[in-house]
C-alpha cells in the first residue's frame, strides 16, 4: 500500500467503519471492571466530543477530561497583565487567535482592542518579526502561550529577533509543561486509572517524559493521535496491558527521544521558572518556563515590570472551569454551563478555548 | 492550540530553511528550522503554527493503517 494522497493520512484515521470495528474490539476485551481513563490534552477532549467517541465505549468504561489546554489553564492574572501592555500608548500586543476572548477581570484581550488597545492577532509567531519592523518606534509584545509543542516556535522567533538584532520585541512567556501538572493531578487525587497522553507535546519532547507515570504511579499509558480512529486504538491498548506500561499509538509521528533541534531551541532560550499559577491545579513549582536571564533585554516581565506585576486574580465564583480541568467535574455540571456562560458571552477559558471541554459539550454535546 | 495538520512538502529551501507545503489543496510556506532530517519533495510533515515541526513516518502510517484492516477484518459486521 502506497500513501499517495492527504485522504490516507486524515480520512482513513477518521473512518467511521474503524471506529465501529474498534468498539467492539474494546468492547470484546473489556472485563467489566470500573476504569478512569484521562485524556490530558484538550485536542483529544475535542475529538472525543465531535465524534461521540464516548458513546461507542462499554458504561464502566469512563473518559476524564484533563488540563491540557494552555489558554484554559491561563490564571486571569496572566491576561490582564498582558490587557495592561497592550493598553500602553507605543505598544502592540501580538497574541494567537486563542487568547483573543478569554475573560480576564474585567475584559479580554478583544475588548482591550475594541477600546483602542493595539492588539494584532498572528498565525505564526514569526509574523512577530514584520510587525516589529513595521513598527519601529512601537515596542511589540509577544504573548507566548502553549505547552511544549509550541514553545519551539516561539524559541525560533527568539532567535530570529536576535539574530537580527530587533530591539523592540519583548516576550511575555506563559509556556506550561504537561509532566509537572500531570504529577500534582496524580499526587492530589486518585481517580484516574490510566492516560492518554498528548500527540504534538511528544512530537517535540519524545514520549519518554511520560515514563515516570508508569514507574512512580503504576498508570498505563498510551500517546495517541489526535484522529478519532487513534483515540479508539490508543484505547484498546490500554485495555490489552497486563501491567501499566508507556506506548506509543501515534508511531507515525512519536518517538521515544523526540525533535533533538526543536528541544535544544528550547534549551538556548529558556529556563525552568520557579512556579505558575494554574487555574484549577492551583500554584505548581517548576510547570513553566521564563527566557534565560541572557535574554532579559527582551523579557516583557523586566520591561513592563508594573504591568506584569502577578497578583493572582479568582475566578467568578459560579465558574466550574478549575474542577472541570482536574477531571472532578463535567460541564454539565456547572451552574452557568448554556446560561450565564455561553460561547458568545463566557465566564471562563473553557468555553472560549477551541480544546476546551465545556466549549466541546456546548457545541456537540446536544447531538449525543 | 496544539492541533497540527499533515502537509505534503512541494519544494524545500534548505538555505533560508522554508518549504512549501500543501494541505488539501491549499499551498503555503513553513518554516523547517525545527526538522531534524532533510526534507524533500513528495514528504509529509506536520505543520503547526507556521512551522513543519516533523517529518511523518509514512512506513509507521502504513503499518497503523494495516492494523486497522485487521482489526476491521476480525471485528467488523
């Protein structure tokens, strides 16, 4: 069999027949006894929710939804701070289409903009390095967000701005790693019984970071694909373990080592930070990263030292989003879930956020 | 934010280190600063956010794909 076309590499992993066949191959090995499964990444509750994967699943069989969704797990803080840059005369805000909606305090970065706020919205980090030219009398903020998979990218955009010595961007890093939220979700509650693990966060890291689940916490675990055929089979390997092991679904594109550049980018210009705030997992020691003091000309913190001033922010009070990140809530859950907070007008990130789950139920959840 | 889609590399730029991919029909140019091997046309790499950030291992896709048949073969009604 030869791959000719995109069909074979996202069409066949989406096949409705393999989805069906897979059910009852999970179904056929199931034993009856009550499993947790938790899917880290919010890509993963995506597809879930899309295409009904949890309807093809035996009762006992439970899905959790994890905190793998960077712009969710953003604490209010961290938006505001970037709102109040934004908000200075002389500077641009550049930020991913993801962070545009969610609520801060008071407002979100598109209300910033509305109000007058320079706020640009980029695909690309290195779309990044134009603005800043364009705009030389502009200091440019990047507001780098995303777990490991992303952090790659915006190390390249570090590199670039320094490779041709532009001095007006700085970097407002909230770059969050999965193993650190992954362990305090294991040390502070004891209802998952085995993982998937994300797809494109191993890609860049190889899936050896996940090792310590199985040797410290005894929980089988499997990287899958982001496709609904891979989260089925990802499934079903997890059920054919006699005892909890690490492997690999999504061999296509994971590896135990990973992209050797993309992590010594990453290495170049960033550095462990002490502690994040994590909406719902609460203060977390080294989860996140912070340029390399090497780079702090172009560190947004030491900058716009005011601005970036972290005075931790709650959440509304009704707002669910903190347990429904630790998997201890559903969505349906929520007092406000379709009424005080909807897509149009949200409370919290998890129903901006493309991967969250409350936006995931709300869109497809009536369907079911 | 950590989606990713499959491309098919049309030209590489090892110089400038870009590529032009296409995805569905649609072309555009990625940055391959984050790819370990060397690229060609007629590869498939996963681009997110402007970037290929790996060369897919086709061998590795076919393997899965046969899996699936057996599993439809065995399973299916």
């Amino acid at each position: 069999m030869s791959l000719t076309a995109d069909t074979d590499l996202v069409d066949s992993f989406r096949d409705g027949r393999k989805i069906r066949a897979f059910a009852r191959a999970i179904d056929n090995c199931y034993d009856g006894r009550p499993l947790a499964i938790m899917e880290v990444c919010g890509g993963h509750t995506h597809t879930i929710y899309r295409y009904g994967l949890a309807q093809h699943l035996p009762p006992g069989l439970k899905l959790i939804h994890g905190p793998g969704c960077p712009v969710c797990i953003m604490p209010k803080e961290r938006i505001d701070a970037a709102i109040r840059m934004a908000q200075k005369p002389g500077v641009i805000l550049v930020t991913l289409g993801d962070m545009m909606r969610v609520p801060g305090e008071t407002m979100s970065l598109a209300d910033a903009r509305a109000g007058g706020a320079r706020v640009e919205v980029v695909y690309s980090p290195l779309d990044t390095l134009k603005i800043a030219l364009q705009n030389p009398h502009h200091r440019v903020v990047f507001f780098a967000i995303g777990f490991e998979t992303t952090t790659p990218m915006t190390a390249v955009l570090v590199e670039s701005v320094i490779a041709q010595k532009i001095k007006n961007v700085f970097f407002h890093i909230n770059h969050v790693l999965v193993p650190p939220a992954v362990r305090a979700l294991l040390e502070q509650q004891n209802n998952i019984d085995a993982f998937i693990a994300p797809s494109h966060v191993s890609v860049v890291t190889g899936a050896g970071i996940y090792q310590f689940m199985v040797s410290e916490y005894n929980r089988p675990v499997v990287v899958a694909g982001f496709e609904p055929v891979d989260v089925m089979q990802a499934i079903l390997m997890l059920l054919q373990q006699d005892t909890p092991r690490l492997e690999i679904q999504y061999k296509r594109n994971v590896d135990m080592k990973g992209g050797l550049k993309a992590q010594q980018l990453v290495n170049t210009y960033f550095e462990i930070a002490p502690e994040f705030h994590w909406r719902g997992l609460g203060p977390i020691p080294a989860s996140s990263l912070q340029l390399r003091e090497e780079f702090s000309s172009h560190d947004a913190a030491i900058e716009f030292a005011d601005e970036c001033q972290l005075k931790p922010v709650p959440d509304h009070k009704l707002c669910l989003c903190g347990e429904i990140l630790k998997g201890r809530a559903l969505p349906k859950d929520c007092r406000v879930f379709g009424k005080g907070c909807t897509p149009e007008k949200p409370l919290g990130p998890c129903m901006v956020s493309s991967e969250g789950a409350c936006a995931a139920e709300f869109k497809y959840g009536s369907l079911l | 934010m950590c989606l990713a889609v499959p491309a098919r590399v049309e030209s590489c730029d090892s110089e400038k280190e870009t590529a032009r991919v296409e995805t569905f029909g649609v072309q555009r140019d990625v940055s391959t600063r984050l790819i370990d091997e060397s690229l060609k046309p007629g590869d498939y790499v996963l681009v997110h956010v402007g970037f290929a950030m790996r060369k897919i291992d086709i061998r590795q896709a076919e393997e899965t794909l046969q899996m699936h048949n057996k599993i439809i073969h065995e399973f299916d009604s």
